[in-house]
C-alpha cells in the first residue's frame, strides 16, 4: 500500500493543463522542485483536497481519496503563508488543529503547550501571530501539523521566506520529528533549495509544465543532463 497515489489526476487552470502520476510510498520524504508556475502547489492542493481533480484517482494509504473533504483526509499542510488567526494566541491556533470548537479543554491545552515547547516557543504560548517573527510564525504553523499528528505531511515552501541558518535549523527540527515518531509520516516538501532536498528527501520530483518530468534520488536528479532541469538550476546552484 502506498501512501499517496495519483492515478492520470487532471487539472487545468486557464491556459495551464496538468496531469499527475505519482506514488509515495508510507515514510518517504519526497521534495518537489520546478520552476515558478510548474504546478508544485496545484499538486500540494489537489492531494490536500482544496482542488478537485478533472478527472483521474487519489488514493491516500490505500483508500480512495478523490472525493474525500481536505479535513477527513490523513494529512496536515504547512503552507509559505502561515495561516494563522491573527487576533488568536499561539496556543489558540495551535490548539485549532485538534478542536475546532472556541473553548479549550485543558488537555487539548496542554497538548498544545507541548506541542509549542517542541518547536522551541515554550514561554510564548500566549503572544499572538503580530507579536511573533515570520520564523516564530512559522514554527507555532508547524506545530499545528504537527500535534495533528496525521500520516501525511505536506510542505508547501513552509520555510521559503526565512534566511539560510533558520531554514536549515526548521528542516532540522522537522527531520527531528521524523525521526522520534514512532510511525514516521510521509513527507512532500515543495522547495526551491535543492540543496536542502539532497540533505533531507529520500526522492525528489522535478516538474515541468504540468507533469512530473523526472522523479529519482536527488543525486540521481540533480547529476541528470535533462535540459529542462539545467535551465531551472542554471549556473548559481552546485551541482556537485
Ligand atoms: N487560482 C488560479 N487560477 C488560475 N490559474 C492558476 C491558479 N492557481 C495557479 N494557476 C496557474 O497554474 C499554474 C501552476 O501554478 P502553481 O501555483 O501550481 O505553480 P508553482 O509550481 O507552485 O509555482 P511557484 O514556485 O511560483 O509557487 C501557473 O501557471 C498559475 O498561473
Ligand atoms: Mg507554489
């Protein structure tokens, strides 16, 4: 059983036709690279479910998912944009990918709090998203996907936006998290730092145009004389 599958899944966008066949297999972590408008986060909805697919299959752990609500699928998505209720704490928002509902038990409370102190914001549990840094943000949005604690983790360029070491330090933590579940998730991780797919994803996925044009190793990937790889990479990132 795989974890995720995507039988002929069709999506067009005006003037922008797309069509998926993937397979990730449960615990993998696949990165997917490609230049601007390739479909990396056309693919991310329509497996998360805030796209449905023209036409084609997903299946998620075995099950078919075609049809399925984003929220009754096995997943969490961690998105560039953070996604936070500003006018909630970090504990509130946190707490939201448990319980919907306003109150707050305590034990969902707590699994919050614990759930903040693992991705190091212990001490700011009650500072709202205005009072915290973009990398801070980024961190309490982690936090949610992870307390949800679903099978399927989906990164859309969750950390683009912060600088080198704090990038490095967040893949750090989720590789981390990885590691200490006792089932470790599935991992897609869409980012434009090959470097960070060749340290941390057992496969990567380079798509072009709508389509997975290539999908291997990242050394396999990144050593291939694909010209469309080339163009995307050009001459400023090591490909050694
Ligand atoms: N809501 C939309 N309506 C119309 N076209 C869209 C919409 N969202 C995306 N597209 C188009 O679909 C194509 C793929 O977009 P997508 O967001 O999947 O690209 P991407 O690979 O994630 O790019 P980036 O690296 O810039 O995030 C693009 O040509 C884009 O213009
Ligand atoms: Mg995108």
């Amino acid at each position: 059983m795989s974890a995720i599958e995507l039988h002929g899944v069709t999506h067009a966008y005006p003037g922008s036709p797309m069509r998926f066949d993937l397979r990730v297999e449960p615990g993998e972590w696949l990165a997917v690279i490609g230049p601007s408008g390739a479909g990396k986060s056309t693919l991310l909805d329509l497996v998360a479910g805030f796209l449905p697919p023209d036409s084609g299959t997903i299946r998620l752990l075995g099950r078919d998912a075609t049809r399925t609500a984003p929220a009754e699928r096995p997943l969490s998505v961690v998105f560039q944009d953070d996604n936070l209720f500003p006018h909630l704490t970090a504990e509130r928002n946190v707490a939201l990918g448990l319980s919907p509902t306003w109150r707050l038990a305590p034990k969902v409370r707590d699994k919050a709090r614990q759930a903040l102190a693992r991705v190091g914001l212990a001490g700011l549990e009650n500072r709202r998203p205005g009072e915290l840094s973009g990398g801070e943000r980024q961190r309490v949005a982690l936090a949610r996907a992870v307390l949800r604690d679903r099978p399927i983790l989906l990164l859309d360029e969750p950390f683009a936006a912060l600088g080198p070491a704090l990038r490095g330090d967040m893949l750090a933590l989720v590789a981390e998290l990885r590691r200490e579940a006792a089932t470790p998730p599935t991992i897609v991780m869409v980012t434009h730092h090959p470097e960070d797919a060749r340290e941390h994803a057992d496969r990567m996925a380079f798509l072009d145009g709508g389509r997975i044009a290539l999908v291997d190793t990242p050394a396999a990937v990144l050593s291939g004389a694909d010209p469309r790889l080339a163009a995307y990479l050009g001459n400023t990132t090591s490909r050694t």
